[in-house]
C-alpha cells in the first residue's frame, strides 16, 4: 500500500507540474478552461488517490475490529467464494445420552443433503460396541434403495465443551450443521435452513435465537444482560443463534480453535458453559454482522441439560461481559430479521 501511495503522488505532481508548465503558477487559468489532457490527469491522479485512502482505511478498520483472529484465517473467513458442495455435515455434540443419541444420528442420517454425520465423543471412555454398531449401522426407514449419509465417531482425548468445535477432517462440504443429541429438526425444515446459509455462508443461520443488552445504557459503564427466549419472543430482536441448531461455515472452526483468544477457550473449560456464546462472538467479530434466525417447528426430545439449571441466566450474563471484556468492545450485532418458509406459513 505505501509503494502504490508514493506511486499515485508521484503522478498527481507530474500532473500539476505540466499544468504549471502550461499556464504559469501566478497566471494559471481556472480549471474550466485547463487543457482536456492536464485536466484528465489530474482529476485521475486524484480518482486514484481516493481510491487508495479508502481501501487503506477499510483495511485499518478490518483490523482493528477484529482481535484474537490471525490475517491467514481472516483472510479465508473473506475469501468472497460461492461455498463449495451441494450438501452439509451435521456435527452431534453428546454426552453419556445414548438412547437419544441412537434417535438423533437415525434421523440425520437419513435426511437428504447430508454428507456425514459426525459424533462428538468427549466421554472418558471410548464409545460401547453395541452403541457404535447401532450408530453406524443406519438405514433410511422404508427406502431400502438409499443408503444413509456414512456416521463416524470424533474421539477426543479431553472432555470439553470446546470439543464441539474442533476442525473435523475430510469434511466434503464447507457447511456444518451444529446440534445436540437432544434435539431434532425436522428434514424438509432443515434443508430449508441450509438453503438460507447458502445465501449467507459468513453467518451463523440456526433456530434457537438469544439477546443482549446493555442493564444502563445511560451508566457510564457497560455491563450486559442475556436474554433467554422470552426476552426475544417479547423485542422481537436477537443477536445469537445458539449452537445447539445452527449452521456455520466449517472455517470457523479452525478459527475458534486455533485463532480466538485462548482466555476464552478456558473461561468455557473451567465454567463448563457458554462455548455457544464464544462461537457467537467471534463470528460477529469477523464478520461484523447480525445472525439468521430460521423460523421453524423444532423438536426437544430430552429432558435435561445446562440450561435447566439454576443460576443459568446469571452464568450467561457473566459470560458477555467477561468476553467483550476480553475482546475490547462488544461484537455481537442486533437485528429484527427472520427467514421464513413462505411456502409452508400464512403469515411471512
């Protein structure tokens, strides 16, 4: 940038010393009679010089707005390329549920556009033999001529919740379909969802929408809130797609591994909580831009989880804040806007 600057100077002086030559320093004529050709250099050595400063400053700004992330990983984040592959993998994240882990993977893995289902396996243990057999062994109910999408088991030596959003290798597709065991989204909903992330594969796209706000937004200090459903349900406004159902591009799983500050990752290992979040932020840090909420009927098919417990509010307010202290400023970004199958609602 520094060279092509020095470059652009060198040609907006060239231009205005052959102007001078022309006409004269103390007799110069106003520019509506400069020469066609002095004229023209001039006004596009100035196009150039513009040009130049913006980009600069674009530049400056997409550094600064986004801290913990290397320029190679936000490079790829921004690479501008239509997403690759026609499908998605769906990622199971689980934890010692197996019954409902059985119904999970026999659903996914025989929705179309699936690739591969992935299971997440943090447990100390490696999985049972009956319970791999079962997993893998998945056919597509009443359609004997098409196989399921192939399920395979992610080992992982630690347990964390981290885990979730580990790089997967040999994934066909950039698309992930985060999602826990407990939780069944429809086939025809789903495909739908994912014809909404190919319009906008930066962006996390999912069914489970969340907020923040600022508690005083007149104090001199910034301290948020979360916000569980009814507190959307009620604003109509969001700024988080959890990741327990959400689609993401699979690059962003390098990022929040090897990239995003390691204070964060910890925070979620001792806390056991709140790695949803993290994701949330720091999308909206590379980005700069809100989430896509999916309407759509979705199914909760357990009975107990994190969320259940008490103080659960409380934990996720600690974490905004503890993270936007760690980032500097607050990435996440709110919106009013919601994808909606027009084809299967009246009102849209």
């Amino acid at each position: 940038m520094p060279a092509m600057t020095k470059l652009l100077l060198q040609l907006q002086a060239t231009a205005a010393a052959a102007g001078d030559r022309r006409h004269g320093r103390r007799h110069a004529l106003p520019l509506r009679h400069a020469a066609p050709g002095s004229r023209f250099a001039a006004c596009f050595a100035r196009c150039l010089l513009a040009l130049a400063a913006v980009a600069t400053a674009l530049a400056l700004a997409l550094t600064l707005r986004r801290p913990g992330t290397g320029p190679t990983a936000a490079a790829a984040a921004y690479d501008g390329a239509s997403p690759r592959g026609s499908g998605f993998a769906v990622v199971i994240n689980t934890w010692k549920r197996y019954a409902l882990l059985r119904r999970s993977v026999e659903h996914y893995a025989a929705c179309a556009g699936v690739d591969a289902v992935h299971v997440v396996w943090s447990e100390p243990r490696l999985p049972p033999e009956d319970l791999r057999q079962s997993v893998t062994n998945c056919s597509r109910p009443g359609d004997a001529a098409a196989a399921a999408a192939p399920v395979r088991f992610v080992i992982n030596e630690a347990d964390s919740l981290n885990n979730r959003f580990r790089p997967i290798r040999g994934l066909a597709a950039d698309a992930v379909f985060s999602v826990d065991d407990d939780l069944i989204v429809p086939c025809s909903t789903l495909r739908f969802a994912f014809s909404v992330w190919q319009s906008a594969p930066s962006a996390m796209v999912g069914f489970v929408p969340r907020m923040h706000w600022l508690a005083d937004p007149r104090g001199d200090t910034k301290e948020y809130r979360y916000g569980s459903w009814w507190s959307v349900w009620w604003t109509g406004t969001y700024s988080m797609v959890l990741s327990k159902a959400s689609f993401l591009h699979k690059q962003y799983l390098d990022l929040y591994t090897n990239y995003m500050p390691q204070p964060i990752r910890d925070y979620v290992n001792e806390n056991r909580n709140c790695e949803d979040i993290a994701m949330s932020f720091l999308v909206a840090n590379v980005t700069g831009a809100p989430p896509v909420w999916v309407q759509g009927r979705i199914f909760e098919i357990g009975s107990s989880g994190i969320s259940s417990l008490k103080g659960h509010s409380l934990q996720r307010s600690k974490c905004l804040n503890t993270f936007a202290a760690m980032y500097g400023h607050m990435p996440l970004v709110a919106t009013t806007v919601k994808a909606v199958d027009s084809r299967r609602s009246w009102f849209w």
